[in-house]
C-alpha cells in the first residue's frame, strides 16, 4: 500500500490509501486494471491528489482473429 499525505494546519487531514493493482481483465491485448482507493485518517481527503483506481493495461499477447488467420473459415461459416 502506498500512502498520499497533504501538510495540514492545526487540523487532521485525511490522506489516500491505495491497494494493489489487479491482473489485467484481458489475456489478450488490452483490457484494464484496478485497484482500491481509500480516505483514511481524518478529515476529506483532496478530490485533486486523489490517485487512479482504474488503469489501461496490455497483456502482452496480441489477440489473434481466427478468422483472419484462416480465410477459408468465412467459406466454412457461409456453408453451414
């Protein structure tokens, strides 16, 4: 877990606490990742220091399209 503090004054400030990242949603191309965001530890935590909870990420295998890899498939799928 990472933690995002803000120098406050005389008060408390709330800071945000991050989880880790999920495995990417796709085991081909791209998809996404998340990961939790808390405000812990105070009062309201800043909306502008707020971390992302939802990221693009790449598998790092490209998706291959049967298809497309296999011409005669279109000739299979009209036949049937």
């Amino acid at each position: 877990m990472s933690v995002s503090e803000e120098n406050c004054a005389n008060e408390s400030c709330g800071h945000w606490v991050t989880g880790t990242w999920t495995r990417c949603s796709s085991t081909c191309g791209q998809g996404i990742r998340r990961r939790t965001v808390e405000c812990m530890g105070g009062r309201d935590c800043p909306f502008t220091s707020k971390p992302i909870a939802e990221a693009a990420c790449y598998s790092g295998v490209p998706c291959i399209n049967p298809i497309a890899q296999n011409p005669q498939a279109w000739t299979q799928l009209d036949n049937k």
